[in-house]
C-alpha cells in the first residue's frame, strides 16, 4: 500500500513538473498564447496572455482557462448576425482539429481608445502521444500594419500627384513594353491604361530607338530629348521627353516624363516668320543705302577723301547686310541645329577693319587699342583660325566694343593674340570691372549692366558663335587687374 501511494505521488510530481515545463515554454513565447483541447477548451495561457487582458479589462475568470473557445467565436456570430472573422476562425480551428489544416491565419484589427492596433491569429496542432491540441498565437503586427498604411497614404498622395500633371508619365521596362501611365497620358494619347500595357515605345515613339535609348539611360542615369509622339488618330505631337532609371517593382525601368510642346514650335515657327518678314523690310531700304555710293563712286570730281568716305558706307552697308542674315544663324546656333563651314580667318586683318569702325566713335575719350602678338605685328602680318568670317567679326566688333564701353577716358585696351598647341587665343582686356551681381550669369541672355541701350545680346552672341565654330570662351575679372575675355578657336588646318 505504501509502495502504490508513493509511485502515485511520483505521478502526480512528474505531471505537476510537466505542466511547468510547458508553462514555461509557453511563457518563453512573445506573442499571446492560448492553447486549446480538442473540444474547443482553453487549458493553458502564457504570461502575455494576461498581461494583455488585465491591460484591456477581460473579465474572463482565471484569464479564459475552462472556457470553450469555440463556443465564444460561434456565440459572436450569432450575436453580431454575422461575425465574419469569429467565423472563419472557428472552421479554421475545427479543420485543424479534424486533421483537414496544418495551420489557420487571420489577420484582425483590435483598435483601443487610444491607439489603433492588429494581430494576425495563427492556429496550429500541438500534438503529443495522447491527444491533439491546439496551439493558438495572436501575434501584434502593428508596426507593420502601420507602415503599410503610411505607405498606402504616401502612395495614394504620389499618385494624386502624378495623375493631376499636366505632363505625360510613363513607366517603360527594359525591353519597351509600357508598364503604366497617369491620367494626362491616356487623354493626350486616346489610349486607355489597359491598352497602354499592351504597346511598346516604338508604338507611339518612331523617331526614338528604345535599346539604344536604353542603353544610354544605363550608363548616365538620366536623359532629355527632343522627339514625336503620335497618338491613336495619327495625330502628331512634338514632344520633349525627360528620363530618369527607376525601380519598379523591383526591376530597373525608364521613368518618362513626356511634355507637349506644340506650342513652343508653334511660338518658335511665328518667330522664324517674324523674323523673315523683319530681315527682308529692313534689306529693302539697306540696298538702296549699298547702291547709292556706287552710283556716287562713278562721278570723276570725287576727291580721295570723299571716295574713301563713301567706301566706309559701302562696307558698312554690307556688312549691315550680313548681320541681318545672321539672326538667323543665331536662332540656328541657339536650338543647336547651325552647322559651321569654316575656312582659314585673318583675325589681324579682322581687328584692323573693327578698329577703324570703332576707334572713331570713341576718339574724344582717348582711348586706344593696343594689339600684342608673340611677333611683331605689321601690315603684313597675320594670325588665322579656323571658322567663319563673319562670325569672328561679329565675336570681335561686340567684344571691342564692349571693352571701349567699359573703359574709362585716357586707358588702354588690349587685344593679346597667342597660340597654343590646337587653338589660338585672341584675349582682349579693358580695366574695367564686371559688378558683381552680374558675374554669376556673364554671358547669358539679356544681361546687361551700365548701358542705357544695352540689350545683353553682345556677349551672349559672342559666346554663340564661339561654341559654333568648336572654340569655347572664358572671363576674369577683379578690381586689380581689370576684366579679360579670351575667345579660343581652332588653328587651321
């Protein structure tokens, strides 16, 4: 008898040890844990479990452990009408029971007051040799539940954004195929966002090659063009096009932002007209200021002063003739579409015909052109490039001009010619100095500084023409020493 009460009260310590044990392991856990017998009662519980309901005001006796957690879902059913996630937790449990499920997830909402929370509920077997239980974890997913809604709101934002441009977007894969487009692009294009991913580039874009285009976006990240798109009724639409490489769903793709601008050639083809209506009213009366001194050049009384008089109006007529017919070539340099035809340039012989014409209207300030060149210069002497000239004299005139203008009365200005290894280098230098306000933007458009008439164009032309012959143009200018402005051009070939 003694022997049978001690082995039962082995049995009864070793199962006591046992429950500890699985206590335990359960309280080790981090999410709420309820653990659940065949028949749907709860018969153990983690520590957060409790923690959890005493926080939340559960009133279950002893935190839930003997009551049927089956019969609580199906009762919220029946309460509710029709609680559907009660609902599909308890078929979830009893399939698992039934051996038909190996696991059961549910993602719920359990907002308090004072914050928004979720759990997502996994039902899994806790099986042993006896009987087959059922493991149930309420896991906090509220950080990510969060985030996805912070992400879903910064989506939603985005996409109103993007869908209220006035600009076209598209998402273009790596192979051509159109991934998406916003509102403005199936309005401007006549296509809806279904049919938009079934196109390619090539479908509305034939003056483009995407794979090279492709290529290219690879290795500088970022692309601006100039092209034609055309949409569903054929119609045509001139379009500028920036390009950037993005991730989209995890794949590398063009980011396309695609810009009407009819009006813009529109406004530009108004001006070319403009323009060519301007040049040929004002070659109208210029021909009869070029043909006067050559009927007044047949006259044998003429003295030489009076032939060389009317020589200057002559050239100058000419010459007013020329520039007239290089706004063009400016508006060309401009949109990058003027093509140079260069021949050997006598850039002496140049300065000598821009002195004359200048020097003249400056000659009660007493200043004075000084031209240094690594060899003497005579008049015979020579410095070529290799451009156009009527481009370099319209680059010197203005830059002369503008030295003189900036100078105050008794100084000097210098025109310093030199070669270099490829280029020569004609820098012309006046002691006056730059303001500061202007230095940032020297040599852009419309901008001028000290000159009642001043329009801001000489420099900036300058600089055109330049570039348009493959030379670049530089400045420096301080208080010190005065303003230099150096005009580097091919040596000639």
């Amino acid at each position: 008898m003694h022997t049978e009460d001690s082995q039962k009260r082995i049995r009864i310590e070793n199962a006591y040890e046992v429950k500890a044990r699985h206590q335990a392991t359960i309280d080790a856990l981090p999410d709420h844990i309820a653990v659940i017998d065949q028949s749907g009662v709860i018969i153990a519980v983690n520590k957060y479990w409790r923690e959890f309901a005493d926080k939340n005001g559960m009133k279950w006796e002893d935190y839930g452990i003997g009551r049927n957690y089956l019969n609580v879902c199906d009762k919220l059913c029946s309460e509710r009408g029709l609680d559907k996630d009660a609902q599909k937790v308890a078929q979830g449990i009893r399939e698992i029971l039934a051996k038909q499920k190996d696991v059961f997830f549910l993602e719920y909402p359990c907002h308090s007051p004072e914050e928004k929370r979720w759990f997502m509920m996994r039902a899994s077997p806790l099986e042993n040799a006896k009987r087959s239980n059922v493991l149930i974890a309420h896991i906090d997913i509220t950080k990510r539940k969060l985030a996805e809604e912070e992400l879903k709101e910064s989506e939603s934002r985005y996409r109103v954004l993007i869908e209220n441009l006035n600009d076209a977007l598209f998402v273009v894969d790596q192979g051509g195929l159109i991934r998406d487009v916003n509102r403005e692009a199936c309005r401007r294009y006549g296509y809806s966002l279904e049919h938009f991913k079934t196109l390619k580039v090539e479908d509305l874009d034939i003056d483009s090659e995407h794979a090279e285009l492709y290529k290219e976006l690879l290795k500088r990240g970022s692309l601006q063009l100039e092209t034609t798109h055309i949409c569903r009724d054929g119609n045509k639409i001139p379009t500028d096009v920036s390009i950037r490489l993005v991730k989209y769903e995890g794949e590398n793709c063009a980011l396309a932002l695609a810009r009407d601008i009819s009006s813009k050639k529109e406004a530009e083809r108004l001006k070319e007209d403009i323009e060519r209506i301007t040049r040929h009213d004002l070659k109208t009366p210029l021909n009869g200021i070029i043909g006067l001194p050559q009927v007044l050049l047949m006259d044998d009384n003429l003295t030489e002063e009076q032939r060389e008089y009317l020589g200057y109006i002559q050239d100058s007529g000419y010459r007013m003739l020329r520039m007239i017919d290089m706004t063009l070539s400016l508006y060309k340099m401009e949109q990058g579409t003027y093509e140079c035809d260069p021949e050997r340039v006598d850039i002496l012989s140049i300065i000598q015909r821009v002195e004359k014409e200048i020097c003249s209207e400056f000659k009660d300030s007493r200043l004075s052109l000084q031209v240094v060149a690594e060899q003497e210069v005579n008049s015979t002497s020579s410095f070529y490039v290799w451009g156009e000239e009527m481009l370099c004299y319209s680059i010197l005139s203005n830059l002369i001009r503008n030295a003189f203008e900036a100078s105050s009365k008794d100084s000097d200005i210098s025109v310093t010619l030199s070669s270099g290894k490829e280029n020569q280098y004609i820098s012309i230098h006046n002691y006056g100095v730059v303001p500061e306000h202007i230095s940032p933007v020297f040599g852009e458009k419309y901008v001028t500084s000290g000159k009642k008439k001043g329009t801001g164009l000489g420099v900036y032309s300058a600089r055109l023409m330049t570039e348009a012959m493959d030379g670049s143009f530089t400045w420096r200018s301080s208080s010190q020493k005065g303003t230099f402005v150096t005009v580097s051009l091919p040596k000639p070939i």
